[in-house]
C-alpha cells in the first residue's frame, strides 16, 4: 500500500471532488462578501493582496481561484479562509497550508487579534489522508492563543473543520454557517484602516 502522505503533483486540488469543493468554497465566500457589503461598504473579500509589504512577497501562496481570502471590514482583516483539500496525498497541500498559516500569525493577526484563521480540511477518512492532514496542521493548536481543538469556532485563533468527503454530503450550507458565524464574532468597527490593501 502507498504512503498516503506523498502528493502527486496537484491531483488533490485538481481532481473531481477537489474541484466541487474549490467551487462551493467560491460560491459561499462571494456570496457572503455580497450580503455584507449591503450595509458594509467597507466589507470585502480580498483574494489577491499585494505582497510589497509582507517579507518576501505573498507569491509563496495563492488561494485567488480556491475560494479562498481574506474577509475586510473598515480596513481591518476579520477573517482569513483557507482550505486544505486531498484525494490523493497531503505533503504539499500541508506546506502550503503553514505559509498561509505564517502570514496569519505574522500580519494578520498582529493588524487585528481578533482575526481567525478558519481552515476547511476535505480528505478521505478511508485512506488515510484526512488523518495525516489534521495531524499535519495539529502543531498550530498547541500556541496560546488557540484555546480550543479542531470543529470548534475560536475567535482570534484557529479553527480548523474537517469532512470526510467518502461521505459524499453537500457540506455548502454548514460551511455558509461556519465562514457567517466567524465573521460576526470578529467583526471590527472604526479602527485604523489597514495600509497594506491601499
């Protein structure tokens, strides 16, 4: 049997199921920068950020097509939205999940401490590979400002939500419900607008 934990090239993001996910995270994201915006001309999603103020440029990730980014309200990030998504293995996906996981604790947080880190992980529980992600990322719930485990909400720290995807459930609403609740807990109002979207 195959280590579970070698990645092939892209084939978790890229395969079918990777694909339904990039999208139903698109759809609830924008959908959501759309509802807020109506009374919150300051709300936005930014899913492309410019790098010349962040050591070494944020070209070492990119989550533009992935439904991911970053959640603004009056300048200020309230919510970074992330994903992890396998069907074939996990190294990469890891890696690049610790990038963004740096620039949280190292910019966004420090702009905003209530900001959250809200990762979805996707993976087959079957194979493996949902287990050796969750390991994978477990190291971020031992800092002190995650006083909570993984399917929990946690306002200013991580909260990180795994699904089996053998199970094959539509999971659109309870990530709706999950991206709604984080930002209403962390929402900000007249501070210093955030210099680095200028």
């Amino acid at each position: 049997m195959n280590n579970p934990c070698l990645n092939i090239g892209h084939a978790g993001a890229s395969g079918v199921v990777g694909q339904k996910q990039i999208k139903s995270l698109l759809d609830v994201t924008t959908h959501i920068e759309d509802y807020f915006q109506q009374s919150d001309v300051s709300f936005r999603c930014e899913r492309n950020p410019k790098g010349s103020l962040v050591p070494g440029g944020v070209g070492v990730f990119q989550f533009k097509r992935a439904g991911e980014g970053i959640f603004y309200s009056n300048g200020l990030p309230v919510l970074f939205v992330t994903r992890l998504s396998s069907e074939n293995g996990c190294d990469a996906n890891i890696g690049k999940w610790y990038r963004k996981q740096w620039y949280y604790e190292n910019y966004l947080r420090k702009l905003n401490p209530d900001c959250t880190h809200l990762t979805f992980i996707h993976a087959s529980e079957q194979t493996g590979i949902l287990n050796t992600l969750i390991a994978g990322v477990s190291m971020v719930m031992a800092q002190d400002f995650n006083q909570h485990t993984f399917n929990t909400h946690n306002k200013g720290g991580n909260a990180i939500f795994y699904y089996d995807t053998d199970k094959e459930n539509d999971t659109w609403y309870d990530i709706y419900e999950k991206v709604m609740a984080s930002i209403l807990t962390s929402k900000v109002k007249n501070k210093t607008p955030d210099l680095f979207t200028q």
